[in-house]
C-alpha cells in the first residue's frame, strides 16, 4: 500500500459525513410531496438500516487500516499530540479571531492551489477593504498544529489584520504527517507559493512582494521555503520544486526550527519527531536521508530575505529559538530582527497569536510593525491600515465593542 491509502477511512472524522448524508437523506425523504405515510415509514426503515451498515463498515475498515499503519510504521495513525494540539487549538480560536475588521474583509474560501493523491489541498484567501495599490502586497500564512493538524481556520484573527494594513492574505493547507513526511508538506507550501505566482492577477497581487509567515511548525516551514527560494541545491537535494520569486520577507512566530532543540523535552521523539520524519528512534532519525536538510540552520545563506522572529520566554517547546535563530542569521549576513516576550504568564508557544491578552497583543504589534516597515522600504505605504491595527491593538475592548473607530 501507499502510505496515504491507509488514510482511506477514518472512523472518528468519516463518521460525520456518514451522519451529515444520512440526515441530508432524510430531509429530501420527509420533503416528497408524492410519498405516502407508509412510503416514509419505510423509507426511513431503510435508511436508518443503511445508515448502521455503512458506520459499522466503516468502523471495521478503518481498524484493519490502523492495525496495518501500527504495523508497518510503528505508530499511530493520529497521533496523541494531534488531539492535544487540537483540544487546545479550538479552545482559543474564537476569542482570538475576533477584530472590529470581521465584517469588512472578503474571504474567498476552499480555494484549491493543488491535487494530490485524490485530496485536495485548499487555501482561504482574504481581501482587504481598503485596497493600497493597483497590485497589493501579499502575506501566505502556514499555520502551525505539530506538522500534524490543520489550523487554517483557527488563524482568522491573524490574517485580518495583514488584510487591514493592506494585503491580500492566503492562509493554506498542507498535507499532514505521518499521511506523509517531510519534506512533503514542504512541497505543498512551495506549490501554495508558486500557485499565487501564478494567479498575481487574479488575485490582485505583486509576486515579487509576497512574505510568507507561519507559526510553530509553520515557522519551521516558512524558512524552509525562505532557504528553497534561496538555494536551488536545497530544493533540490529534496526533490521539491523552487519558488518562482524570493519571498518579501520571513515571519515566524514561535518557529520549531530544530528537532535537536526538541529533543530536550522527554518523549519527543516518541510523540512528535517520528510521525513528521518517519524514522522510530532518535538514532535512526539521525541516520535519515532527510536529517541535515530539515534543520534549517545547516541551511541559513546571506541571499534569505529580511526575517522576523517572535518568541517567549515561557515556550518550553521553542525556548530560545527566537534569540537563537536571530543570531544564526545575523551570523549569516541577513537583516532581522527579534522579540522575545517577558510576561511569566503570556509569553508561551505562540502567545501572540492570543488577542484577548495584553501582553500578546503588544508584541503581536511589534510583529505588524515590522511587516509595515518591510513594506515602506520596498515603497508601499501601509500607514492608514497600521494606524487601524495599532487602534485596535491598543484599545481592545473599546474596538470590539465599537466604541472607538479602528
């Protein structure tokens, strides 16, 4: 089998769509005009027996290919941090998406950048309502999720505030491990990439002005993108393709740069490491082919484009990343620049991303800054749209309840 054909079904997601096509069944059975009492008794019999037959194929199917995957690859199909990243993930997405922008910036949902393996990988595309240019500056988000869920949703609060200052925004998706490993997801990020390059006049966009920012595992992918720009040997040496221009900028918020970085959390290989690499002991993962190019630092070149990093003092996944990586590029010869929150309790993984906090509200500011003065130094003025965020950022609760113009 190909390791995505273990992923054919799913009881704990599929089951779902089993119950949305049964109640969808039963709507059009209720709504015949033409069927008879008895007509509807036993059509609704009959669903409900198909209903059961197909949820318990489907359990049993979906067992056999999990017992398989366990067998073959020595871990789960969904993995326990999956469901821990996700517990939490869903938990703040609400509260963290909510801005006085939600009602103006347009969404172009499920757009799809690419097929693979019969899945469609899709992106959301966000407008904004004050266009700066004739061609806009762009911004593609790859949200984090431990390389193993999908966050593309959960990142609303985020991407509207590129799209106030002025940008078009594309928040993406990509294919999952352990469906695959890296650098797989990669290619599907330089693809996102290469298909806005592709669709600028479509969409509205500069291709020569696309910063691409992401965050925990994201982060980890966005310079691996920024070195693929960068390094056709890289790309190359992992079989991906390159990106068709030198992304504006970098912008990694809680980067999980190095598995080695990792490591010093116990049971990381055992619960995060194996299912993005594939490799069962932290041995073989150092024998992997794919080792040296999946630590960016190896890889870090003069040529990368202005990078941003925003840490916290208090992310016991990524302590020190920020500083750390900083240095590295500094090191190499490339322009950046760094934060690192110091509240004790707001400054965890990816703590900016959180809105409703003050703390992460100040450097999530630090960061738009950043972007906004990227942006004057490549001659696209942003000022009204800053100037929005700053308001908001600055006097939350007013904003959200209207009582102050963002």
């Amino acid at each position: 089998m190909k390791q995505y054909e273990y992923f054919a079904a799913n009881y704990r997601t599929d089951k779902k769509r089993l119950k949305r096509q049964f109640a969808h069944d039963m709507v059009a059975l209720l709504e015949n005009e033409n069927a008879s009492i008895q007509d509807m008794r036993l059509g609704r019999k009959a669903l409900k027996a198909q209903y059961k037959a197909d949820k318990k194929a489907l359990k049993k199917e979906s067992k056999r290919l999990e017992k398989s995957f366990r067998k073959d690859f020595g871990m789960l199909r969904r993995p326990v941090m999956a469901d821990i990243f996700d517990f939490f993930e869903e938990k703040r997405a609400v509260p963290n998406g909510k801005t006085p922008f939600n009602d103006e910036i347009k969404i172009e949902k499920d757009v799809v950048y690419k097929t693979v393996d019969g899945k469609q990988l899709v992106m959301d595309v966000y407008y904004p309502s004050r266009p700066i240019a004739e061609k806009a500056p762009c911004v593609m988000d790859i949200p984090g999720g431990g390389w193993m869920i999908h966050n593309r949703l959960r990142r609303d609060g985020y991407a509207r505030c590129f799209a106030t200052m002025g940008a078009v925004v594309a928040v993406i998706d990509h294919r999952l491990c352990p469906e695959v490993f890296f650098p797989k997801d990669l290619e599907d990020c330089v693809d996102a990439y290469n298909f806005l390059c592709d669709n600028a006049e479509r969409f509205g966009i500069d291709k020569d002005n696309i910063a691409v920012t992401g965050d925990s595992s994201g982060g980890h992918l966005t310079m691996c993108l920024g070195i693929a720009a960068t390094d056709s040997e890289y790309a190359n040496s992992l079989g991906i393709p390159t990106p068709q221009t030198k992304p504006a900028g970098l912008i990694c918020v809680s980067g999980a740069f190095s598995f080695e970085v990792m490591y010093r959390i116990p049971l990381t290989n055992t619960l995060i490491v194996r299912y993005v690499s594939g490799q069962k002991s932290r041995n073989a993962f150092r024998n992997w082919q794919f080792y040296k190019q999946s630590d960016p630092y190896n890889y870090l070149n003069s040529n990368l484009p202005p990078c941003y990093n925003s840490g916290g003092m208090t992310d016991f996944l990524c302590m020190g990343e920020a500083k750390r990586m900083s240095d590295a590029l500094t090191k190499a010869g490339v322009k950046n620049e760094y934060t690192v929150g110091k509240n004790l309790f707001r400054s965890d993984h990816c703590y900016v991303l959180r809105f409703p906090f003050a703390p992460a509200r100040k450097d999530a500011l630090a960061l738009y800054n950043w972007y906004f003065r990227l942006e004057k130094d490549l001659g696209v003025d942003m000022s009204k749209g800053y100037k929005r965020v700053e308001t908001f950022m600055t006097q939350y609760k007013k904003a959200l309840k209207g009582e102050i113009e963002c």
